[in-house]
C-alpha cells in the first residue's frame, strides 16, 4: 500500500477505560465481519487471563481499511506493570489516541503512558469514553487533560488536542457531548481525526532495510515471530539479511516468512515495505531489540530503553512432602528454562540464579506483573515454590535509596479517615485530597514497600468499594522500618487429614484458609492467628468418644466459610520466613525449613 495511506497508532488509556472494546467497534464498523458473523467480545483479548481479569497484558497488533487507508492499530496494556510494553510498542507508532474515562478523567496509569508518548514525540488524539454514566463530566475530563499535558511539559502543538465523544460500548462518537447521539453511529469520527491529525510513516523506501523488533509472538508451525515497523527499506519472503543483536553481534538470517495483519489476524505476504507492521519468521532466537538490516549497509537502531524493575522475588524449586503430585515441570532446569525463555519476550523482566541455594531472582515491574507470570507458568504445568517480594534498593552518594509510588484512592467520604490513619502508619503522605458528592479522592506519596500487601487491608477497611491505582513517582531516601503483618500464623503440627471438629475448635483462635478433609503437611500454614504470634495446631484432632450423649454439647458442627485467598493475596500475606507453594492444582502457604516449627 502506498506509504502516504498507512497510519499507524497506539490504543493508551488506564486500565478498564475502554481500549479494546474501542478496538472492536473500530473494527466492526469498518465492515471487516459479515452481518451474521459471530465476533468474541474484547476480540484483542486472547490470552485467557485477560478476559478472566477484563486486562490486557500484552499488546496486540490488529488492522482495519478505512477508505483509501490502512490503519494500523496497536491495543496497549494499561497497567504499570506491563509498562515494558507501552514503552517497546510506541517505536511503532506515529500517533496515540487517548481513552479518557467521562467519569474518573486521567488516572494514575493515564499519567504513565502519557509521558511515554510525549518522550517519544507523538501527537495525542482524545477519545472521552463513557459518556452514558450518569456521572459524567466531559468538560471537566477534558480540562484534567490538558492539566495533564501542561504538567509534562508538552508542546504547543500537542495541547491543542482534537478531541472525541462518546461510548465504545454502545458503538457510537459525537463531535460534541452536548450533540445528539444514536447508538451504532459516529464511529467514524475516530477514523478521520486519526487520518487527518496522525501523519503517515517517515521513512524512506531505497534505503537499506531497518525494521526493529519490538514484540514476540509464537506460532507452532514456525516458531518464534519478530513484530516491529519497517522504518526504512523493504522486505522480501527468502531475503537474505543480517540481524544486529543486542550485544552488538551481527547473525545473518534467511526471511521464511511475513506476516501482514488484517483484523486481529496474520495474513501471509510476500513482501512489506516502509512503514508496515509485520511478523517476520526466520530467527528462533529473535529477541526484542533486534533489527533486521541490510547485509551490506547494516544499520542497527538505538537499543530500547526500559524502566528499570523495582520488586524481585525467589523461584525455588518445591520441596514440600507434597512435591511432584500435581506438576509436569518441577525441576530446577525446568524453571530456569522457562524463566529464561519468558525474559527473551518481556524486557521488563530479569532473572539471575541465587548465589545461596537453589533458585532464581526474578525481578519485575510489580506484583502483578509477577503474579501474571506465575499464574502463566502454573497453568502450563509448573511446580515450584515463591518467597514474599522485596522491593529493590540502591545506593547513591552512600545512602540508601528506594522507589517511591503515587497512589490515588478513590473511596466514600466516611471511609477516608481509616485510609489516611493506615497509609499513614505505611509511609504515606497525602500530597492532595478532593471531595465531590461525598466521594473523596486522595492522592499519595508513599515507599513501593508500603504498598506490598495493603490492597486487600483496603478492600476490607472501605467494604469493597474503594478504588486505589498507582504508579512509579521517584527514587527517594529510605523511609525507615515498615510494620509487617500484625498476626500470626496457624501451623500443622505434622502430616494429617484436616476434620471438621478440629476446624470447628481452631476457628475461635483465628480465620482459616481450609476446609475439612483436605490433606495437610508439618509446617503448612492453614489459618491466621489472632494473636501476635505463630501457634502450631493439630487439624486432625478429633473428638474422643464414649457412650454417653448430652443435649447441647453433641450439636452439629458448624463451620464459618473458610478465606478464600487469589495467588496475589497469598503472595501478599507471607512473611520472610514463608513460602507460597504453587501447583497446576492448588497454591498453599507454608514455613520455610529453616522456621522454628522444624528446629
């Protein structure tokens, strides 16, 4: 296609503000689907773990004709935490489009991929999403965006923004948010403002070739896919070319295939030209950060810059009594093998070998970038053991420095005040404070450690209707000691079958995790004690039997429904001391083998 009739763009917004069901209207309007074909909803969604959280984790490539024009879009994540992401996929693009909640306005992760678009000098196109709420505020959201351009230094240019209304889930945009609606129309207003304000791809197609890698897929008949832009140059099917690698090595490689994508599909070519977005097979080794270039005028581009991470965990291999029942890989090999192949598609991470014991350091952008990590391996088949997350220090100028977040809470005027208390006691300082139609939003200054395990102390302190969102503001000085967790924990005393009446006894000294019947291990954590301090419990304690009965003491057992804990809860729960034991089948908490319960 011709050069001048490509545009390409990124999708960026906080999470749950709409990207990819903005995408599947663009795409549907565009008539890519038959009247009667059956579309799965969040199409760009298709790694199971994002529709089960309602995420995207990682980008997505996807196409759609508009006119003469090809627009090429890329769906970003909006997490923090996948961060690399947003920073890697930008190189593709030429222009943003900015999804803004009608409601909430930008958030704390709006701020993050914001900076990442103006640092790499591309326009930004708003789209003011949801505006069917009842409690939405266009112009004011509006007005938040340009405070938020004018904070990061934009240029002129940029804060004279064009901007959109409208809700991707009824499928429909107006010029005006006062203007008239119907559902299914106005899409297009999305397509002309990128045609009209995002220019075409720079580049020039006589020269050599340079096309950067800046994602990996997989395919199963060809193995690994390189996905970048061509920024200069062309590509043919059985070219041969040279790959300029990280480490400043040069590997010559023979083109098998390419890949255009049409929808959410990949679409076989024969060749691409400058300012394509592609999938290149002919490298099993390709990584992110490579470029594809000419054999006889090689000119590798700028190596790709990433946050650095600021949590690190151990991946240990399972030494439970209960190790190797469930699990297909549960080797050490096996884990290095799979942590090594997953930092070659994600940059953000890195993975070193433990100088004392058996294990790796995994290090990432945050908790749930590695709890995304372990519920993947966990789901292929992985059996392994994750200590608690520390955060990642440094030393400049002799002193200790640490990362430091911005947290906004978003939370009902009464629960505020336990907020402030909480993240108080945690090294939080409250930097602003808005309160609208008894809803208070609170802005935070607050140590990344304060932040390790508090979401579900929230959840709890506001009834589940708090909203808290954060993201990386600084290194800063240490902050000094954090309290950990207050209570203790219930330990097995040996292997048994829990019972019901043991449980039924044990539930007056705490909460538990279990139920009855489940098979249990010496040192598996079961319960939290209400006390301080760890207590060691027999389960299976039953009750003694004679013949005689009384009316009132012989009564049913009755047991309060044990806590059911997600993996980020019982990472977040742990001590130093504790382990979480994570199988294809069941995650448990227990005691290291240096704990006191084995002394």
């Amino acid at each position: 296609m011709d050069q001048d009739k490509i545009r390409n763009v990124a999708i960026i917004a906080h999470v749950d503000h709409g990207k990819t069901t903005l995408v599947d209207q663009l795409f549907r309007h565009s008539g890519m689907f038959r009247d009667n074909q059956q579309v799965a909803e969040r199409l760009m969604d298709s790694m199971d773990l994002e529709r089960e959280r309602g995420i995207t984790i990682a980008s997505k490539n996807g196409s759609y004709i508009y006119g003469d024009y090809k627009i090429n879009i890329i769906d970003t994540p909006g997490h923090a935490d996948f961060g690399g992401q947003v920073e890697r996929v930008l190189r593709m693009a030429d222009g943003v489009v900015l999804l803004v909640d009608a409601q909430e306005g930008p958030m704390p992760q709006t701020f993050f991929v914001v900076k990442k678009a103006l640092a790499a000098d591309l326009p930004i196109l708003v789209v003011v999403n949801k505006i069917d709420k009842d409690a939405a505020r266009c112009e004011w959201v509006v007005d938040e965006v340009f405070d938020l351009l004018g904070r990061l230094d934009a240029p002129d240019s940029t804060l004279d923004f064009p901007v959109v209304y409208g809700s991707a889930k009824e499928g429909y945009m107006v010029a005006d948010h006062n203007d008239p609606y119907e559902p299914g129309k106005g899409m297009d207003l999305i397509s002309e403002m990128i045609i009209k304000h995002v220019p075409p791809p720079a580049g020039d197609p006589a020269a050599p070739l340079q096309l950067q890698i800046n994602t990996i897929d997989y395919s199963p008949y060809l193995g690994r896919l390189g996905i970048g832009r061509l920024v200069n140059g062309n590509l043919r099917i059985n070219d041969n070319i040279v790959v300029a690698r990280r480490d400043g090595s040069v590997k010559p490689i023979r083109i098998n295939k390419i890949f255009s994508f049409v929808g959410d599909q990949q679409v076989p070519v024969e060749s691409a030209s400058t300012g394509d977005i592609v999938a290149v097979a002919g490298m099993n080794d390709v990584t992110v950060g490579v470029t594809f270039t000419d054999p006889d005028d090689p000119r590798p581009l700028p190596l790709i810059e990433i946050d650095p991470p600021t949590i690190s965990m151990h991946f240990i291999p399972n030494d439970s009594p209960f190790a190797g029942q469930d699990g297909k890989y549960i080797t050490s090999r096996h884990l290095e093998e799979r942590l090594n192949r997953e930092t070659l598609a994600d940059v953000a991470l890195q993975v070193e070998p433990l100088t004392e014991g058996v294990g790796f350091r995994v290090s990432g952008r945050g908790e749930l970038h590695l709890s995304i990590l372990i519920e993947k391996m966990r789901r292929e088949g992985y059996e392994f053991q994750v200590t608690r997350p520390h955060v990642i220090m440094r030393e400049e100028n002799g002193k200790t420095i640490e990362p430091y977040e911005e947290l906004t809470v978003d939370v009902d005027e009464q629960y505020q005040g336990v907020v402030i208390e909480k993240l108080g006691k945690l090294k939080g300082v409250l930097t602003d404070m808005q309160v609208e139609n008894e809803m208070s939003r609170m802005v935070f200054k607050i140590p990344t450690r304060g932040l390790l395990g508090y979401r579900s102390e929230f959840m709890t302190d506001t009834r589940g209707m708090g909203v808290m969102n954060y993201v990386f503001s600084e290194w800063g000085p240490y902050a000094g000691e954090l309290q950990g967790r207050k209570n203790g924990a219930m330990i097995v005393k040996e292997n048994c079958t829990s019972v019901a009446f043991a449980l039924f006894n044990l539930q007056e000294r705490g909460a538990l995790f279990i139920r009855p019947g489940q098979d249990l291990y010496k040192g598996q954590i079961i319960g939290e004690n209400c006390r301080p301090a760890d207590l060691v419990v027999n389960p299976a304690k039953g009750k003694k039997l004679t013949n005689m009965r009384a009316s009132g003491s012989d009564d049913a057992v009755i047991l309060t429904p044990p806590l059911d804990m997600s993996l980020e809860d019982c990472i977040s729960y742990i001590d130093d001391d504790e382990l979480v034991e994570i199988t294809p089948k069941i995650i448990r908490l227990r005691k290291q083998k240096n704990a006191k319960i084995y002394a």
